[in-house]
C-alpha cells in the first residue's frame, strides 16, 4: 500500500470516530470547574504538644479533639456520587511533623481489603489505598507530592507536575502504621516537614485526600475532582488552614553506604572486594537542593524485565537507578522510548550494556513559581572496553501564564581517547514549551541541535505533541523528526534518520445501556508511522484498532485489536537469530485478542494471543501470567511468552523463542521482603537469575543481599558458553539533620 493509501486510510478511520464522538455530546458528565477559594473544602490543623505514638490506633486524646472531615465522593469510574464507603480524617502538627490519621470503613473486613503484595512503590490501580496530597504552594507548576499507604502499611510515595507526569521514584522519608478492624482500617501517618518544600509563613495549604476502594472499583475524594483529571490537579483540592510550619532548618540528609562484592566469571577464583560512598541532599532553601553522590552504587536497583524484541525500533528500557530518578523530570524532554535528548540510562553503561563506574556526580536545583533552573555533573569512569567521560548539563525553565512554560537545556560530553578511539565533544541544546491552551488541551514542542567534533556532524531533532483530554474523549497527535546527523550520546532515539507520525485517539464510554459487569467501553485507535528523513521515503506504518474494548468491574481489561501493517526495508532486517528477512516491500495483517485478570485477586490470570502475517511470512505469539497471592506476604507469578516463526526471511526458516520467567515475592511485613527472578530466554541463548533480600530497619535506610547468576543455556549450541556470578551485602543509612 502506497503512503497516499495509508493517509486516506488514516482520515476515514478519523472521520468515522469523530462522527461517532458528534452522537456522544450531553449525556456525558460533564467536566465542573474548580471551586473559587471561597467556596473551597477547609480542615483545620491542631497543634499538638502532647508526643503520638505511631501504632495506626488514633487513640490518644489529641485525635479525639481535632477536626474531622468526611464525606468522600466518587471521582472514577463516575463522579461526585456518594462513596460507596465513608472515610474519616483528621490532621494534627507539631514541630517537626504532620500527622494524618484516616479511618477507612468497610463492611466486610480483612476479606474486603485487596491489596496485590506488599512491595514499596506498590501498583496503585491494583491496592486498596488511602492518600494524602499536599500543595504548600498552591501552585501546579511546583512538584505536588503524595503519600499513599494500603492496610498492611506498605507505601507508595510520589510526586505529580501540571496533573500530566507522576514521578513514582521519589522517595520521601516518612512514617506510617496501620490497624485493621472488624468494619475498618485506620491508617496514621507521620510526614516530617523536612520532607516537603513548603513557602516560608504561609498559614494555608492545598490539601486533598483520596482512596481508592478496591473491592468496588471506586475512586473517591474529599474535595472531588472530574473523572478525566487525577488527584494531582490541586485546583480542585482542599484548604488546610491554621498550619504553622517551622523555619527551615539544616535540611540535610546524608546516605553513606558500605559494600562487599563478590564475582565470578567462567567457574573462576570469586573475587571479592569492599567498597564505600554515598549520597547527600542539602535543602539549602525550601525552593533550592543540592545533591551530591561519590562511588555511586546501583546494586539495589531492579533487574530488567527481558523481552524478545520483534520492531525495527530499538527497546526502551526504563532508567531503575536512584539517583538519577530523584527529580528527574526537570531533565526530562522528549518523548519516552521515540527521541531523549538526555536519558540518564546512558550514563553508568558501556556500548554493551555493561555498568561503568561513576566516581563523583553533582545535581544542583532551585524552583518556585517563576522559574526552574538546573544542572547535573557526573563523571564516570571507564573499563577495559572504555575510555572514561565527564557528561555536564544544564537546565533552565520560566513558567508563564495560564501553566505554560518555555524552557532551554545544553548537554555536553566530552569522551576521553582509548586506544584506537579519538576523544570527542558531543554538544547538544534544547529549546522546548508548554502552552496549555485550557484545561483539556496542551501542545508541547521541542527543538534539539547536536554536534560531534571527532566526526563534524551536526544534526537536529523536533518533537511536538498535542494532547486533549475530556471525560469520554483522549486525543493526541505527536510528530517527532531526527536527520541523519543527531547525536546525543546522554539520549535515546528509537532509531537514526526518521520521522515518525503517532495520532491516537481512545473513547470512554459508559451508560445504562452497558451491563452491570461492565465499567467501560473503550474503543481506540493509535497509528504509528516512519519516514525517512533526508530522503522522505516512507519506512513503515503500523495500525491498532481495537473496535472492541472493554473494562469490567474488579478492573479486568479484554480486548480484540487489528493490527495491519506496511513494512519497507532498505537493507535486511534480523528480529532474532534465524530470521534474515530480505530488503523490498511487505504488508500483513495481524489480529489480537488480550486479556487483564484482577491483580488485586488472590488468583488472577492475563494473556495475549497475536497471529497473522510477519513480514514474508507467519508469526504466532502467545503470552500467559498466571499470578497466586493467597496473601498479600505472598505472591508467585509465572509467565511465559512463545513466538512461532513460520516460513520466516529469505530462508523461510520456521522455529520458535521462547521467554519464559517465574518470580516469586515473600513478605515479613512491608519492611522485610525476599524475592526471586528467573529468566530464561531462548531469543538471547540466557538464563538470568536474581534474588534481592531487603530490610528496611528504619526509613529509607536497608540491608541488601542481591545475587545474580547470569549464563548461557546449554540448549544452544551457536553461542560461547559463559556463566557469571556476583552476590552483594551492601548497608545504607540515611540521616536527616
């Protein structure tokens, strides 16, 4: 099919969804604008003398006497209907902390609390949770932060921009304890005011509070928010009045840790060695940080999630390591896994994926409602594949009206010689924006020039996204080009020399005329198109429509998708080892049937089916997890991919790749957790094997013991044989001063 063929097929599919949106005006609800500030939800906060005992009880007398609010209302999968259970609140302060204290009700007990496991940064659709939402400031543009805990005291801590980025990898140092009772859960939570930011004097916060029903699928809110917007948008929040937060302090927080490593490569003498380093965070003011780490370690940090790549664009693996995480969105431009000018996962990696050393990094940032300033300095060290590099950058942003914001960042790199290879500046600016034209829709360009001096190439990239949000309605469109000579060698492309068009368009949709086990019918479509830059010869377009999609009550998903698609290869293309699929033009059609089970469940089970055309010939590919959690201290999941090749490359080669991984997760409490991760993969001819013991032994501070196992499976016999083995103790301690 031609690229006019394509572009004709595109506007038909729009115009047939538009004219089905034109069918869906009124009896919608409606998105209701924020309360004036007069008319606002208002707690008041006691001050309290008297010491808390942190037991999740609420029973001392200063609870008794302060303020309590209640009459939650739902704001998913409906709005502002009554709660389907209430919940109670009340805040006290003191000094050094806020207190929150939340009496959850539900009827059926411990039998009705579903929570999926008890791991830290918990998956918030999947557990029954309580949260509290600050906004010291009251103002979106600042970092909102919440706290969210489930009855069995594991938390969740994160912080939201402008309601549209959630940064679930921030981690606050706070305190929470749980009971359950028979008709209930409470829920007593400690926050220290060192930390949050908050503005120097300021008597009135926004405040919000949310709980997320699990049992009943319900989201419901103090102050309510509508449906098509989340608790981060604090224009709907409350009023906490009367809050007298201390002068800030010291405000420093230190993380030393110490660790002993040992290795082994190919059966060899373990080698072990000691090292130490750590991490310090100055709050110099409420509004400015400095953090500093030497002999960074990542030892903690999750293993990825394999997965047996069959697109022409390259894995998008998501960055897992502390440091880099904390306040990462003010050096976050692009669009994840298409174009990042900065992506920290390229630093602390060679060209093999192999970790490289990082000596000493630098992180300076000051925000407040004008203006974001920023800048990073790391310098890493090199191996025997390597030389060593020095990656400097720097940030600055200015908020405007109405949330919007223009913002420029320059990344430089300078990579020392080594052996045969050169030294190398690689420089690269940005200049990006973000206009919300109104509350439902914003537009968001950016533009990037790079420059290598080894090589001489410059070279540009562009991204812009249009993105409008409404109760029944999300549609976006974003165009992102790269030319042959970028290079941000800190950053992520998908692929070189492209441009690629992404429309998606997903309606909500829910009434009487559903069934009852029915939330949502959510038809969509999403496209996803390449052209080659410099010469404007189209690549590939990829369709996904999914006529039939459908959300049910317990938030199990099902849907049917068709998936038609036009390749163009200009040279030959390897998914995996045994298919060599020659350069020329192809188009298949390929149709899917997935399927989401409760993970909340104690027995819960997904799958993906996926067959048609691939390339010249057939591909079948099969995906199942069945997850048992009889309890949240235990959960096992087991899942297993296969893909069947069928007449496959210039060979028409059929053979079958297999990924298969059994993980098992055991809980003591929300505090002590051991688990276990088995990967075996026959695309990469490995199996990888990790098990990663934590104890946290007071906030944020833990003993780790993480071993991994990594070798070649005897099964294949093309590839060298390997076996490498490394087990860790490492011990953080942080302290707040």
């Amino acid at each position: 099919m031609r690229k006019h063929q394509i572009e004709s097929l595109l506007c038909k599919i729009f115009i047939a969804q538009l004219l089905l949106l034109s069918h869906l005006k009124v009896k919608g609800q409606d998105i209701f604008n924020p309360p004036t500030d007069s008319a606002r939800l208002k707690i008041e906060a006691k001050r309290i003398n008297a010491p808390i005992v942190l037991d999740g009880k609420l029973d001392e007398e200063v609870w008794q006497s302060a303020q309590e609010v209640g009459n939650f209302l739902e704001t998913w999968p409906s709005q502002l209907k009554q709660a389907v259970h209430d919940t109670k609140v009340k805040v006290l302060y003191d000094d050094k902390n806020i207190y929150v204290g939340a009496t959850c009700y539900n009827p059926n007990g411990r039998r009705g609390l579903h929570v999926q496991d008890m791991r830290r940064d918990f998956g918030y659709s999947n557990s029954e949770s309580f949260a509290v939402t600050l906004d010291p400031f009251q103002d979106m543009r600042n970092p909102i932060p919440t706290f969210l805990v489930t009855p069995f005291g594991t938390q969740l801590d994160q912080l939201s921009y402008d309601d549209r980025i959630v940064d679930t990898d921030w981690d606050g140092v706070w305190k929470v304890r749980c009971s359950i009772l028979d008709s209930a859960w409470v829920a007593e939570i400690q926050i220290p005011f060192s930390s949050i930011r908050y503005p120097s004097g300021a008597k009135q916060w926004r405040i919000n509070f949310s709980r997320l029903i699990r049992n009943k699928s319900q989201i419901v809110g103090w102050s309510p928010w509508p449906l098509a917007f989340t608790f981060g948008r604090t224009t709907y929040a409350g009023h906490l009045n009367n809050v007298s937060a201390p002068a800030n302090n010291l405000n420093i927080r230190l993380l030393p840790y110490a660790l002993l490593k040992g290795a082994s490569i190919n059966e060899s003498r373990i080698d072990y060695s000691p090292s130490a380093g750590g991490e310090l965070k100055w709050g110099i003011t409420p509004n400015t940080i400095l953090e500093g780490t030497v002999n960074t370690d990542f030892a903690q940090a999750d293993v990825d999630r394999q997965v047996i790549n069959l697109n022409r664009s390259s894995v998008f693996f998501p960055e897992r390591r502390q440091f880099f995480l904390e306040n990462a969105n003010l050096f976050s431009v692009g669009l994840d896994g298409v174009l990042q000018p900065f992506f920290s996962r390229s630093i602390g990696r060679n060209e093999f994926g192999f970790p490289l050393k990082i000596k000493e990094g630098l992180r300076f940032i000051h925000q407040n409602s004008k203006k974001a300033i920023g800048g990073l300095f790391i310098n890493q060290q090199g191996d025997t594949t390597t030389g060593g590099s020095r990656i400097g950058l720097a940030r600055a942003q200015f908020n405007l009206k109405n949330n919007s914001r223009i913002a420029t960042m320059g990344i430089l790199r300078y990579d020392e010689e080594f052996k045969t290879t050169p030294s190398n500046y690689n420089s690269v600016g940005i200049i990006d924006g973000f206009w919300r034209a109104n509350k439902l829709l914003y537009v968001r360009p950016m533009l990037s020039l790079s420059h290598d001096s080894q090589s001489g190439k410059t070279g540009y990239a562009g991204l812009c996204e249009i993105n409008f949000t409404k109760n029944k309605i999300f549609a976006s469109v974003t165009e992102a080009v790269v030319t042959s000579g970028y290079n941000s060698s800190t950053g992520f492309v998908a692929r070189k020399d492209f441009f690629n068009t992404s429309p998606a368009l997903i309606l909500t949709l829910w009434g009487k005329w559903l069934p009852r086990y029915l939330i949502y019918y959510r038809p969509n479509f999403v496209a996803d198109i390449y052209h080659t830059t410099s010469t404007g010869k189209f690549q590939e377009a990829t369709l996904s429509i999914s006529p039939l999609s459908l959300v049910f009550r317990g938030y199990h998903r099902a849907a049917l998708t068709i998936v038609p698609a036009w390749q163009q290869l200009t040279t030959t293309f390897g998914p995996v080892p045994g298919a060599q699929i020659l350069a020329r033009s192809y188009y298949y059609m390929r149709y899917q049937l997935s399927y989401d089970g409760n993970l909340s469940a104690p027995y819960s089970l997904s799958f993906n089916v996926s067959k048609g055309g691939y390339y010249n010939g057939k591909l079948n590919s099969y995906f199942v997890s069945l997850r048992v959690a009889p309890i949240p201290h235990v959960s096992c999941v087991l899942s297993y991919t296969r893909n069947d090749f069928i007449k496959i490359g210039e060979t028409e080669n059929s053979f079958t790749k297999e990924l298969i991984a059994p993980e098992i997760r055991l809980a003591m409490n929300a505090n002590v957790l051991l688990s276990g991760f088995y990967q075996y993969n026959t695309a990469t001819g490995t199996g990888a094997l990790n098990v990663r013991f934590s104890w946290q032994y007071k906030p944020l501070s833990f003993i780790y013991f993480v071993y991994n196992d990594l070798r070649s499976l005897p099964s294949i016999e093309s590839i060298t044989r390997f076996q490498q083995q490394t087990g860790i103790i490492k011990v953080s301690y942080i302290k707040q001063l």
